[in-house]
C-alpha cells in the first residue's frame, strides 16, 4: 500500500476516536488529555465501492476483496510545535512521511471535554496547525537553501534549480500562504516539488467533528469550516466520531437501520474514506473473474503497464497488452462475454492511459 493519509488536528478534537472507528480496533488510545497518542499508529481501510459488488454478482465471484488506503493517526499539534513544544518535531517528522492530510477539526461543545484554547474555533484552530507547519517548511528550507548557495555558485545546475525552486517557495510561505497554494512553478518544479517533503505542500482535507445531533445537517461552525476550504479549492465532510464509534461496533444488520433513525443515508467514514481517495487523486481499476472479483488503486495518470505492476512486477515488466472493458459497458452487457460480443472489449497498448473503472485483464510475457 503506497498511499496513506495522516490524520492531524489540535489535542481532543476527536482524532483518535475517529480512527478507532475508522479501522474498528482499540488500536489508538482514546483519553480526555493531550498526547495520548504517543506513536503513530496506521490502520488500513476498505474504500466503499458499490461498483465492485455488481461486477461480482455478474461475474459470479467466489471472493470480493475491495481497495484499501491507510491512515496514520497523528498526536495533537500545540502552538510551538515547530519549535519543539509538545511532542512537535517527533510529529512533524510523521506527516512529512503521508502523501495527503485529513485535518480534524472539533465543531462540537463539550463542557466535559476541555479544548486547548479554552473556547471551540474551528477556522481559529485550522490557522493554529497551518502556521506550525509553515514555520517548520521555512525552517527546513532555510537550512537547505544555506547549503544550496554554495554548490550553485561551484556551477552546480541541480544545486541552481533547487534553489530557485526554493526560493520561491520560502517568498510564497514568508506572506503567510501554504505551499500548494504557491502559483508560477515550472512543470519540472512541479515535478520537483514532492521531492522537497514540505509539509504544506500536501492536500488537505477538512474534517468537521460534530456532535449526534449535528451529523446529518453540520451547524453553524461547519458552514465557517466549509467556507474556508471553498475559499481555499480544498474539500470538507462532516462527520460524527461519537456516532461513527457506535455504529463500528454495530453488526451488520443493524447499522443501517441505526443510520435511518439518525437521518443517515451512509456513514460518515464512508464518505470520509472516499474523500481522501479522491484527496490522494486516485482511480480504481478492476479485475473480475469467478475466482474474486478485485478492485485496485493507482494514481490518476497511471498507464497500462504501471496498472499491470500494481498487481505484480512481472506483469509490468512483461506487458504486452491490456484487454480492457469499462465498467459502465461490463454492466450493460451483463459480463465479459456480453461485452465482447457487443463489441465493447478493446485492447489498449503501453500509452494506455487508466480510466477509473476500467476492468482489466493483462496480458504479459516474462
């Protein structure tokens, strides 16, 4: 599993209540006090995907194993983090690790759960993480750009990119803006820009945490949040951890009723997980046959043959051609069979570009 979102936010937002839920285990401590959370704890999740069980049903398959993405449940950030305070820098060092940034915010009162800043702020605590993690970037980058200088002026043509890749970057940062927000970059700094590991530069997705009573509707801190992530071209859900840990340790058969009766067409997690599927820009591509019917993941871009490799190298390395069917025309043929008689198999070469749905079947020789 190559892609995982970090679940970050201020002490007793509700972050590891909602990651218990998240990967229905008692794996991360949840407590009333800061930092209970003392290691990064990850957990892998199936991504929801009504698609997969109707390919199933057509294909008759004995096995239905679905796409996971992994969460990594992060300790609460404080003022100072990136000077230390708290457990700051051990934690800083974990999101740097996450390709994407699910930001937990508390929407709820509570009397009896005490909030670091005394009163609840969503868009006030969103600021409080954002500039911790922008003075950590513009620490790391002051020390890299020092070293920089040197090389570039020894005629270093790398060293000279970099650092004018970063020094733009530092500039952007300086006027109190994230670094994914920053405008003007080269498709070669762009390509750089991972590279860099600055924390800023990773898509963020907000979480609204609400109480019961909001789960359905939000409220009034959830439309602040929501008008925060518009003005930023950012995503939001809400989403109540007090509910999503009931309904996790519900059976089957009774979650759904227990979501009707709070107004609920799905789980918040549901939506959460898809949210950051979509975060992380990335696509579902299928194999089906009577044996399973299997969904998998590659980033938005991916070829054929890097769809093949996903399954096992040898496919990528011996790829000769994909045999491939939409989703869409798999089910208005009713099957693979249907499909081919209708005309709607293709076979797409190496430039093949993934489509979200596609089902494939690879053919390779090694």
């Amino acid at each position: 599993m190559g892609f995982n979102c970090g679940i970050v936010g201020l002490p007793n937002v509700g972050k590891s209540t909602l990651f218990n839920a998240l990967t229905q285990t008692a794996a991360a401590e949840a407590a009333n006090y800061p930092f209970c959370t003392i290691e990064p704890n990850t957990g892998r999740v199936s991504v929801p995907d009504s698609r997969l069980d109707e390919l199933a049903v057509l294909a008759k398959s004995a096995t239905i194993i679905p796409t996971q993405l992994e969460f990594v449940d992060i300790a609460g950030l404080v003022r100072g983090a990136s000077q230390g305070e708290g457990l700051g820098n051990k934690f800083l060092g974990t999101i740097r690790e996450v390709d994407a940034i699910a930001h937990v915010l508390r929407c709820f009162e509570d009397t009896e759960i005490t909030h670091v800043d005394g009163d609840v702020d969503p868009v006030r605590d969103a600021a409080t993480v954002e500039t911790e993690l922008m003075l950590a970037d513009l620490d790391s980058l002051e020390k890299r750009m020092a070293a920089l200088v040197k090389k570039s002026r020894g005629g270093d043509i790398d060293a000279k990119a970099d650092l004018a890749l970063m020094e733009k970057l530092f500039a952007h940062l300086s006027d109190g803006k994230p670094v994914r927000s920053t405008d003007g970059l080269t498709d070669a700094e762009t390509l750089r820009l991972p590279y860099l590991q600055l924390l800023t530069s990773k898509p963020v997705l907000y979480v609204c945490n609400v109480a019961e009573g909001d789960a359905a509707t939000g409220n009034d801190y959830t439309k602040l949040v929501a008008e925060k992530a518009a003005s930023e071209g950012a995503a939001h859900v809400v989403v109540s951890a007090a509910i999503e840990s009931e309904i996790a340790q519900l059976e089957d058969d009774d979650k759904a009723e227990f979501l009707s009766e709070l107004g609920l067409s799905e789980t918040g997690l549901s939506r959460l997980i898809r949210a950051g599927y979509g975060l992380l820009d990335l696509l579902t591509f299928f194999t089906v046959g009577p044996k399973e019917a299997r969904a998998w993941t590659v980033a938005a871009g991916a070829s054929a043959p890097q769809a093949a490799g996903v399954i096992h190298t040898d496919f990528q390395r011996g790829f000769i051609r994909a045999e491939t069917i939409s989703f869409a025309d798999y089910i208005a043929c009713q099957g693979e069979s249907g499909a081919k008689d209708a005309g709607k198999l293709r076979v797409e070469g190496s430039d093949y570009k993934v489509v979200d749905g596609d089902v494939f079947h690879f053919r390779f020789n090694v």
